[in-house]
C-alpha cells in the first residue's frame, strides 16, 4: 500500500527524525548524483557509505551483497612467508600424480575424480604449506574437512612426503589387498590419515561447525585448553545446495566461532553442469553467509585481472561481471578471444573501447587461466585474512575453473566430473605445462608414469620442512595414549536391580536416573555430555539443568522466568549440556564430535543424545552413518520407542521400524531393553567395553542405540537365575516360566515360549497369565534385549562353520532342550524379531506392529496392531493348534472371548 504521492512507506517511517530537512538534502543529492553521473554512480556511493558506516560501528544493517571483485586489493596482498617457486613445483608434482593414480586405477574399472582437485590444488597446498597445523606440536592441532572428490590430491601429497608409496597409489579404490586407499575420507578405512568422513554431501559442512563449537565446549568447561585449534572445512560451491550445508550457518555467527573457516571452491561447476547457471553462485552464497552474521573474504580474479580493472575508469568492467551468469562465464573458458571480444566486451560502448587497448593473449590468459583460487598469493591473503578476523566464522570464496591444467579437453566441461582418465598425449601436455622433468620414454606401453622428485630433493625436504614447523604432517588422525576410563561405582547400577516396587517408571525416566547417578561419579562424571534436541523435559531430564547447567558461551545473560522453582532453567559458560533446539541434524553433528573427541583431541568423553526415537534413525540415518565411519563411540538413545507407546500422536510419531534401519549399520549395537536393570547392564557394558579394558579381539569404535519406552510401569527384580547378565549383553534370557511366576497348570500341559522386547514383555507377561488361567498352557517369557545382536553372533558362527570352526549361535544356545514352539512379539514390524528365525530351531512365528501408525490409546492402538495380550493368547493357541496340543476350536472361541 502507497501513500498518497506514491511512497512507499519503510521502517524508517516508523523512527523519529529530529532533522527532517537534513534528510530531504541527503535525498536530494543522491537525486543529483544520479541524474548527473548515472545510477550506477550512486550506487556505488551508497555502497561506500554502508562500508564506511560499518568500519565505524555504526549500528546498522550489513551489505550483503558487494561486487564481482576481490574482497582483498592485489595492492594489499600480504607477502608469502616462503618460496613461491618450490611451492610450485611441489604442486605441479601433486596435479600429476593425482591425475595418474586415477587414470592407471581406470584401467581397473574402479574410476576416481581427476577434476575436482585439479581445480583446488592451490586451496590445498597453500593451507599445508603456511596454516594447517599438525598434531605433533602443542595442543591437538587443526581439524580438516577434506572435500571427498579430492582425495587422490591428498593421496598425491602423502605419496611425495613419504607417507605412501607407489602400491598404494596404484591399489586407489581397491582396498582388499591391503595397500589399499579408499576412495574418500574415511578413517575406518584408513585412520592413520582422515581424521572426518566428508564425502556425503552436506555432512561436512554441518559437522565442522558443530566441532568448532564442540572445540570451545571443551575449553569452556575446563576438559582441554584447545583454543589453539583452527576447523578448516573445504567444500564445494554445488554441494551448498544440500540443506545441511547451511543449516547451521547461524550457529557459528550466533556463537562467534571465529575458531572456524570455510573454504568455498567455487569452480561454478556441480556433477552435470553449472552450479547457477543462469545466476552467480558466488554472489548467492556471499548473500546468504553475510546475512548469517559470517565474515565473506572473495578471492575471485588472479593478477592478469589487474590491467583490466585499472582500465576500467567507470565501472562498466565491474556492472559486466555481475551481470554475466555462471554458465556463460564457463562458456568464455572454452571460447577464443574473438568470441569474448564480441559477447563479453562487445555489450557495452567503454568496454569495446577497453578491449581494444587488450591483446588476444590477455584476454584469453584472463578469461582462461587467471582465477582467484589459482594464484598462491591470492590464497594466501585470503587465508590470513580470515585466522585475523575475530567475533565471527569466516568463508572464503574462491573461483576456480574445474579441470584446470588437465587441458582443453577438461576445463570447464560439463561432463568432467564423470571424465577418469587423460590420454597419453594429454599427459605429455599437461607435463609441459606443468613443467615437470618426465621423459616420454617413462610412458611405458602406453602407461602414465609416477613423479617423485627424490626422497632427497629441494621439494620434498621443503614440504617437511614446512610440515615440521607447523606441527608434523596433515591430515592425519592420532590414537592419543588415553588410559582407560575406571568403571563407575557399582552402587549406581546396581540400585536397578532391586526393581521399583508397586512404583511404575517408564524406562525412560529409569535411564535419566541412571546418568543421573553417573554424571556424579568423581572420576569419569565431568566427562559425560548429555545432549538433547529441546526435549529435555519431555524425557523428564529437567533435573539436571540446574546441577549441569546448559551450555552457552554467554552464560546467562537473563533472570530465567522459572528461577524461583528447584529445577530451573539455568545456562552457563561451563554448562554440561547441549539443549540444541530443534535439530536432530545439530544434535547428531554435536554427538559425533564428542564421540571422537578421544581421537580428535586426547579427551575421552562419553555423550549420550536423547530423542524422539522416530525422529533419529529415520531423519538422521546418514550422519549415523557417518558416526560409524568416524569411529565415535557413545549412547544413542531412541526415547518415546515405539509404535504404540506414544498414545495419540499418529503415524508421524509413531516408531515401528528404527531398529531395522539400526540394524544396517555395523558400528551400531542395538538393544531394546524391557525393564530398568537391564538399562542399567546394558550401559554399564557398554562403558567397559568403549571406555574401559577391552577384551582381546574387541572392538571398542562402536556406539551403543537403546530404545527406551515412556510408559510408566512396575519394574521387576532382576531374576537370579543363571544366565541373566550374559543374556542381557548377548540378547537373550529367560525372564521366568510359568511356574515361578507362581501359576497354577495343569499336568502335561501344552507349552509355549514367549520372547519379547521392550514394553511387549509386558504383554507376554499378561498373556502368560491369560494363558493359564483360561486355557491351561504354561508359557515360558524370555526377555529378548537385542535381536540384532543375536543375529550377528549367529552370522559370525556361520562363517566360523564355513572355516572349520565349530560353534553355536547364542540363541541356539539359550534355547537348547526347549520343545516348545516359539511365539515373538515386540512394538516394532515383524521384520525386527524375525532377523533370528532362521537359528531358531523350534517352530517359529511372530507378532508385531506393521503397517503405518495410528492416533488412539494405547490399548486400542494395541489391538489394532494384533500385538496386545489377548491377541498374544489366539496366536500362541493357534500355533498350539497346528501341533495338535490344543483343540482347534480354541482359537475360535479365543477371538469370540476377546473380540479379535
């Protein structure tokens, strides 16, 4: 809506002005500068003003947006505390090596990426030479997130520093003789080198910057002064189109993690074509990072540029940069100089004037060759800038052309993410441009050489040089000498044993309790990190906010609405907690830096993440994925478990299917306990196992998934029977037989066995008692606490018989001399018990809660699902019946009883 003249009305209409006629002069000489000297004039003014208004604390809104140009003037570039000609050269040999390794592992049919690094090698090789610091030196070095599609560059470095040798240049991707190198970043791969699994687009990004905040956790509370420490993420421009690139942007600004850069390798390419094709990407996310509170360094244009801008006297050069899309800029790449005179120069009278006064080869060197990202200077101003910046993250854009130096046949093209191999001749080119000492007779029978300068040369005794002052070699991860956590006191699990009495707790409430208890201990307390994604009191862990505090490098800035209460809402600089908000992703980024903090920093920590189990492993599978990769090792636990637990909130909520995904991974040991002590065993075997004095042959680089249930019921004793705490851990124990839960059966009568898991044993409980009273067969329970444990143990004795070894499956083992047939039940899809069936001797079958979830009650919800203890009695009768130990009108009149 207009006022009467026309204008629009702003915010500033709202604000007092105690000069109106100050402001009308403002006005009115924009008004005359931009009918005198174009709007493009005014423009420019305007922006100055904003920049000066900045520089000087002014309190008002920042550009987000600046011009197609070089945050840092050639004229300001600081000098390169080094030998720009050796650096050279060390990289020419990189660009080679990384090109061969990928083009002989070709000939194999395992492919690679030749162009991705090809473009960012001086990204690279600046940051190793000058800034990346090692972790031999004080403190725990710097943490660099290596874009995945450039490791053979990586590789190519190791290989000249010694780390790597031609047999594993030559086993790139093929990984089972045992020289091999995997095709990313990936640490159980190969953990003497990647510290991060980075190639699942968006992860990388998303963790640095919840391991810079993670670093600043670490010295906040006092754990280890890592202030020191710098996070490197490097990334691709297509890549920030994923949604978790940028989904923690505000985070970093928010927190002022100037601990933490990102470099942005521009190349304005994705897999299949431009990245903005018909935009500028860089002008894009500069927008988007300024408007997050980030510090934007641009590193666009290398030196050739020079001439062309000091010519430029009206800013018709700079309007024509930020008006040519990104797909055009690729197309001059490939073009020649007359093609650019037309369709670059040829759009405006002054810049037809300008190109007349530039030869061909300039235009070509500046259009072809001349980028930002591929001048070592221009890297290295752009690298100091951001360590110099402080209060906030910094990125740094820089434009490269992907394919650079790989020939005509590379750059710029569409299809080189897919190309894996240059031709001999291509080679050959590529060494002349490089410059490199390799003969054509080394081309043996058409194969591309390997170049290594000497264990002995001036590059390689450089490139350690540099190396040994910044800290030792990068990337590398280090197994820090960590000693093993002590056990916590056994009085904290074993009060579960006992059971709760006539008092109902839910399993949930029954874990809080637990780490209640653990995050007291002397010893290892301070070292636990509970993480929650403000849910904190939905799982009743309000508790702990006022004895652990919540983190916030602020502390608390205000006086909490809730203070006069006993469980306050308290915040501080040292708080123990990570309450992230609304993010699952945030939370997972947060728990895979804690859970690698023994290897990242020397500093064992034990995390637990606490949600909505429907919203973990079916939201966050991937960076769970990557948890396994990294090696991290904690507590993942799925609260509100379940599909019929969580009384009306639906399909959306309702969780039926997280310990099948969980099953998938091989890092994740899945349990699904039923009653609060076997919470309490289960944690207690998980912290010796990853924190404590592992036994011989065991790996401690797993994570622990339990399920935890918030329906409050009566918890039992731990029975005292033989076998419960191996059952426990191992997956299996027989909870009780009908005759010690004290029901009365008549002689011979049927029997079966009923296995359960998680809140379903309470079902079986009822239907065992069902069973007796109504129909005269004894059941047997069996407390079933992970089934995909017993699947891989009954998978490992496979293969140990197809070696000649002889070995039971647990579960064989646990139900040996049992004649009965064998009914299992849990609040997940059959799909979840049935991973045992087919170590199951006796006759088997299954109940569970398939199919989409629903809004009721709990007992209604139940029924419909077939898995409530009326519905346990038909189906166990029905199995009775087959077998002839019942007669088959029983499970008739079953249904008719029960309303089935």
């Amino acid at each position: 809506m207009t006022d009467p003249v026309g204008k629009i009305p702003s915010e500033l209409d709202q604000l007092p002005d105690r000069d109106t006629e100050e402001t009308a002069e403002w006005a009115a000489s924009l008004d005359a500068v931009t009918k005198a000297a174009g709007p493009h004039r005014a423009a420019y003014l305007m922006r100055r003003t904003l920049q000066h208004a900045e520089g000087a604390g002014l309190a008002l809104p920042k550009l987000l947006e600046t011009d197609y140009l070089n945050t840092i003037p050639t004229s300001a570039e600081p000098v390169i505390d080094g030998d720009e000609e050796m650096e050279r050269k060390i990289t020419a040999w990189n660009r080679w090596n990384a090109a061969a390794m990928v083009t002989r592992g070709s000939k194999h049919g395992v492919g690679g990426h030749i162009a991705t690094f090809a473009s960012a090698a001086w990204l690279y090789e600046t940051g190793f030479n000058h800034f990346f610091h090692g972790k031999e030196g004080d403190g725990s070095g710097d943490q660099l997130y290596i874009q995945g599609h450039a490791s053979p560059g990586i590789y190519a470095r190791a290989f000249l520093d010694g780390r790597l040798t031609e047999a594993h240049l030559d086993n790139f991707r093929q990984e089972s003789g045992g020289e091999g190198l995997p095709s990313y970043p990936h640490p159980r791969r190969l953990p003497w080198l990647w510290e991060f699994p980075t190639v699942s687009m968006g992860l990388g990004p998303l963790s640095a910057i919840y391991q810079a905040r993670f670093n600043r956790y670490l010295t906040n509370r006092g754990i280890k002064d890592v202030s020191a420490s710098h996070v490197w993420a490097f990334l691709g421009d297509g890549e920030m189109d994923e949604p978790e690139s940028t989904a923690a942007l505000a985070l970093a600004a928010r927190e002022g993690l100037d601990n933490l850069t990102f470099v942005i390798n521009c190349n304005l390419q994705r897999l299949d074509g431009p990245v903005r094709a018909n935009f500028k990407i860089v002008q894009e996310l500069e927008a988007q990072f300024r408007g997050a509170g980030w510090n934007v360094v641009k590193s666009l244009w290398g030196n050739a540029w020079d001439e062309l801008f000091a010519l430029d006297t009206t800013g018709a050069l700079v309007r024509r940069l930020r008006e040519v899309p990104d797909a055009q800029v690729q197309t001059y790449q490939t073009r020649d100089a007359a093609y650019i005179r037309q369709d670059f120069f040829g759009k405006d009278p002054e810049l037809v004037a300008m190109a007349r006064l530039l030869s061909d080869d300039k235009i070509l060197e500046c259009f072809h060759l001349s980028r930002g990202g591929h001048e070592p200077r221009k890297v290295y101003a752009a690298y100091k800038a951001a360590l110099e910046f402080k209060g906030a993250p910094t990125v740094i854009l820089a434009q490269t052309v992907k394919g650079f130096t790989l020939g005509e046949g590379f750059a710029s093209k569409n299809a080189n993410h897919q190309m894996k191999k240059l031709s001999a001749d291509e080679f050959k080119n590529m060494r002349d441009l490089l410059e490199l000492p390799i003969s054509d007779a080394q081309f043996v029978d058409g194969v591309v050489p390997y170049g290594h300068p000497g264990a002995d040369s001036p590059e390689v005794r450089y490139l350690q040089e540099r190396r040994a002052a910044l800290g030792g070699p990068a990337p590398a991860r280090r197994l820090h000498p960590v000693a093993p956590l002590p056990a916590p006191a056994e009085k904290a699990f074993a009060s579960f044993d006992k059971g709760s009495g006539s008092q109902s707790v839910a399993t949930t409430m029954a874990f809080v309790r637990l780490v209640k208890d653990l995050v007291r201990d002397k010893e290892t307390g301070k070292r636990w990190v509970p993480i929650v994604p403000d849910e904190a009191r939905t799982f009743g862990m309000e508790s702990l906010f006022p004895s652990l505090g919540i983190y916030s490098p602020k502390g608390q800035t205000y006086e909490p609405v809730d203070r006069d209460q006993l469980m306050y809402y308290k915040e501080a600089v040292n708080g123990q907690i990570l309450n992230e908000g609304i993010t699952e992703a945030g939370s997972m980024a947060d728990f895979i830096a804690a859970s690698t903090a023994y290897s990242t920093h020397g500093e064992t920590m034990i995390p637990f993440y606490i949600f909505y189990s429907m919203f973990g492993w079916q939201r966050t599978a991937d960076q769970m994925w990557q948890l396994g990769d990294q090696l991290g090792r904690g507590f993942l636990v799925g609260a509100t478990a379940g599909r019929t637990t969580l009384t009306g909130e639906g399909l959306q909520h309702a969780d039926g299917h997280s310990p099948v995904i969980a099953a998938t991974n091989p890092a994740a040991l899945t349990y699904d306990p039923a009653f609060a002590y076997e919470v309490a065993a289960i944690v207690k075997e998980g912290l010796r196992r990853m924190y404590g004095e592992a036994a011989p042959g065991e790996d401690q680089d797993v994570f622990y998934y339990l399920t935890v249930y918030n329906e409050p019921m009566p918890q039992p004793a731990k029975p005292g029977h033989a076998g419960v705490d191996e059952g426990i851990v191992k997956g299996l124990y027989r909870f009780n037989t009908a005759e010690s839960a004290g029901l009365t059966l008549p002689a011979n009568a049927p029997r079966i066995q009923l296995l359960g898991s998680g809140t379903a044993i309470h079902w079986a409980l009822e239907a065992q008692k069902l069973l007796a009273e109504e129909w005269g067969v004894g059941a047997d329970v069996w407390s079933a606490t992970s089934w995909t444990e017993l699947r891989r143990d009954a998978l490992e004795a496979d293969a140990a018989l197809l070696r000649g070894e002889e070995r039971v499956p647990y579960v064989r083992q646990a139900l040996a001399g049992v004649e009965s047939p064998v009914l299992a039940v849990s609040d997940y899809m059959r799909q979840v018990p049935d991973q045992i069936a087919q170590w199951v001797e006796q006759d088997w079958s299954s109940l569970g809660a398939d199919g989409f979830g629903l809004s009721d009650t709990r007992a209604a919800a139940r029924r419909h699902f077939g898995v409530d203890a009326q519905s346990i009695v038909a189906a166990s009768l029905a199995r009775l019946a087959r077998r002839g130990e019942v007669p088959a009108t029983a499970v008739k009149e079953a249904r008719e009883r029960y309303g089935l």
